[in-house]
C-alpha cells in the first residue's frame, strides 16, 4: 500500500479544493503584516519519483508535496500541505501497456494561536493527532520507506483529516521529562472542500530527554454511524549521540488491529556522517496485522498478514535521498515480493527575498 | 518456517544494531547541525532543543535563508509542544 495511494474515497477531493484551498492560504499570507525579517513565510516541501513493483507489476509515482508556512504577528501560524501526483500503473486484465491517474488535494490547512507557553489552538482542517505516522512522519521528505504502515489507516477516521478544532502543548516541562498532550473535536462535513467525519480524541505523550525515550497514548472515537473506538499507543527510542532510532507503534480498531517497529542506522564510525559511508542508511521495519472480523472498512490487509520491509537508504548531499527497499509479505491469499526505488528532494526557501535580518 | 527465518534476521539486525550503537557511544563526537553556525552557551542550549524536539522526526536541513529561521522556528513550536523559551533558543541555534 503506497503511503499516499489515492483511495477511491480521496479522489473524489480533486483539483478544486486543492486550488481553492491553497489560494485562501496565498490570500492570507499576502495580507499578513510580518513582525520581523525573519519571519518571512517560508515554502517547503518534497518532490520525488517512486517505483514499486509488487507481483512483477511495476508502477510509477511522481510527487509533488508542497508545504506554506506564514507567521501572523507573535502569536500566529497560518500552514498548509498539498499533494500532488501522477500514478502510473499497468494495465490489468492481460492488457498491455500503463493507465494512469492524477491526484491533487490539500492534505491540511490550519491556524495556530499560540494562547500560552502550555496551549496552541489550532482551528481548520488539520492532520489527526492518532499515534505518530499520520501527522509527524507522514511526509515524503521525513518516511525512511516509501510506504506507510500497513496499520496506518487506524484511528484516522479513513481520510486522515479532522475538521474543527485540536488543543495541543506541552502540559508539563521539567528538565527530565515533559508531557505533550492534543486534543481534537472533529465536525462532518461532506463539502468537497473540506472533507471530515465526525469524532474525538488526542494523544499524550510523555517524553525523557536523558534517556531519548519517549512513549505515548492515543484515543478516539468516531461519532457518526457505527460509534467506533481506536486505541493506540507508540514507543520511540533514539540513544543519545547516535544515529540509531528505533520506533514503533499498535493500533487496535474496531475491526482490526496491529503493529509496525522500525530500525534505522547511519555510522559516524568512518567520518563521520556525512562520509560516503555515513550517508548510507539501513533500515528495517517489522509489521503485522490481525483481523477481528471480516468487514473491512478500514484499509488493513482483509486477512491477517506479516511483512518484513528491509530498506538501504543514502542519503546525498543537498537534501536529496535515494530510498530502496525489499518487502516480503506473508498472508493466507498470497506472499508476495515487493521492491521499491525512490528519489525524494527536500526544498525549503523564503516565498520572497524580504528584508535581510 | 520463511517467517521463522525473517524473525532470525530481524534478531541478528538488531543485535548488530546494538553493538554498533555502543560502540559508537563510547567513541563518536555529536554531529553538527550543517544549518546551524555555533556561539556558546546559547548553541548548546538551541542545539539541545534541536536533537530533542526537531530531529526525532527528520534531519536537519542542509542550509536555508536566515529570513525564515523565525518561521521554522515558529512552525516547530507548535509541531514539537516547544516553549517560548525553547523557541527562542533554537532561533538563535538556527541562525545564531
């Protein structure tokens, strides 16, 4: 499953609400008074070019994942995400030759007030805060496998997006730990702007800096139709003054339920970093899922299956990766080998030259 | 008996791992942010905000206007929970 797959659902919010969406973004940021030079609103983002070939079928992605960041006075952000992308695949059915299918959609547009040193609001449409992958390691430029999880359609009310309001900070900081904690209330909304089932939930976090070591909890609860309830929870652990990571995360949905755990490594034994050989990344990632019943509502594998994901990352000079990666997947329909090749640049630039600090 | 051979390798990756980990603990120096320029005090504390916060989710840019050095670090207070405080420091960190 290609982290940004288009679902059927998903490609019903094509190119108008992407484009409305991104010019009210353009639109305040043209109107903003900015407090200092270097507050100039930023773009970022990824583009790549990614290949999968699962079962001897090949497809083909390019991507564009830009991102608009505008501070708004002291204490506001305006931000958003777009996706756009061409899929290329093979004809079925014993045809020969590629079909392929355009998708162009805003993946958040949100304002956050910072209220207090403990309070952001954030109002519009905004990521789900549900464990780690959909609002932290989502993007293009941040995922070490071109795929997302196989459990990463739990807890994200299918779309990925709530509409309405989310509280989040930091509830307590000590120089040993601190506490992170979001909260959300989502409408429904069919509007093809702005797509969005209604639910509820957060996140809480609890973070050791000394260790590195931070552990975490999600709840939420959709509030339309069958009232479903996801739980989820995440580990991460990153050892001081290494390049090794290590993170993982459970869901369990009405549904279904399962797990993911990823390594990565870069050496500084040879030069450090950015040698030849500490640009070099391995990675690995092990995930399994389980079925609790036989609707599958939710985007998981409709049998329980296993998949091991091993991946050699290198990561080049200015911003540039270039990620591989083997996948065996185990299942009772079918195993099946799946390799994948990216390229993925990361930009990041002012919108205009501005003022020099 | 295939997924009993994947679990043997995820065990010797992460015995490696491991090893690797440790050894590099007792030997290696921290690595530099290449966006960031040093001073003092304040870099070690921005640097800190930095490895804690910023870098648990990516990597560190390779180089960006100081013109939005206030943006991102706008744009990480409210993605990583930093306070004001934590704010500031990584501004200066950033672009010191």
């Amino acid at each position: 499953m290609p982290m940004f797959q288009p679902t059927h659902e998903v490609k019903t919010r094509i190119a108008s609400r992407g484009i409305r969406s991104l010019g009210f973004a353009l639109i305040v940021i043209a109107t903003a008074h900015w407090g200092s030079a270097q507050d100039t609103p930023l773009i970022s983002g990824g583009g790549g070019f990614f290949s999968s070939t699962n079962g001897g079928n090949t497809s083909y992605l390019p991507i564009i994942e830009p991102l608009i960041a505008a501070p708004i006075g002291p204490h506001i952000l305006v931000e958003s995400r777009a996706t756009l992308l061409e899929s290329f695949s093979p004809n079925g059915g014993g045809q020969t030759g590629y079909n392929h299918s355009h998708f162009i959609a805003l993946t958040y547009l949100q304002g956050d007030v910072i209220v207090s040193p403990h309070l952001t609001v954030v109002a519009g449409d905004y990521l789900i805060p549900f464990n780690t992958f959909n609002d932290r390691l989502s993007p293009i430029w941040i995922g070490n496998f071109q795929d997302g999880p196989l459990i990463s359609g739990l807890g994200i009310f299918s779309i990925g997006e709530g509409l309405g309001g989310m509280l989040r900070g930091n509830a307590i900081q000590r120089k040993k730990y601190s506490i992170d904690y979001a909260y959300f209330y989502s409408a429904s909304t069919i509007n093809q702007q702005f797509q969005a089932d209604r639910g509820t939930g957060g996140r809480a976090s609890l973070y050791l800096p000394d260790q590195r070591l931070e552990i975490g909890l999600s709840y939420d609860r959709l509030l339309q139709g069958v009232h479903e309830n996801f739980y989820g929870a995440h580990v991460w652990w990153e050892p001081k003054d290494t390049a090794f990571r290590l993170r993982s995360e459970f869901s369990r949905g009405h549904h279904a339920q399962g797990y993911w755990v990823e390594a990565d490594y870069r050496t500084q034994a040879f030069g450090g970093l950015d040698s030849w050989v500490g640009r070099f990344e391995p990675v690995f990632r092990m995930q399994q899922t389980f079925r609790r019943d036989t609707v599958a509502s939710d985007g998981l594998p409709k049998v329980n299956t296993q998949r091991a994901d091993f991946g050699l990352d290198y990561n080049l000079p200015h911003n540039t990766r270039i990620l591989t990666s083997y996948s065996r997947q185990f299942s009772s329909t079918r195993d099946t080998n799946i390799w994948e090749t990216g390229l993925v640049y990361r930009f990041l630039f002012p919108t205009w030259k501005g003022k020099q600090p | 008996m295939k997924f009993k051979r994947i679990l043997g390798g995820i065990f010797l990756f992460a015995s490696v791992s491991l090893i690797a980990v440790a050894a590099q603990q007792s030997s290696a120096p921290v690595k530099k942010n290449s966006a960031a320029k040093p001073a003092a005090h304040e870099q070690s504390e921005g640097e800190r905000v930095f490895q804690q916060n910023c870098s648990r989710c990516h990597a560190a840019p390779e180089g960006f206007s100081p013109r939005i050095s206030g943006t991102i670090a706008r744009h990480m207070r409210v993605r990583a929970s930093l306070s004001q405080h934590d704010e500031q420091a990584l501004l200066r960190f950033l672009n010191p």
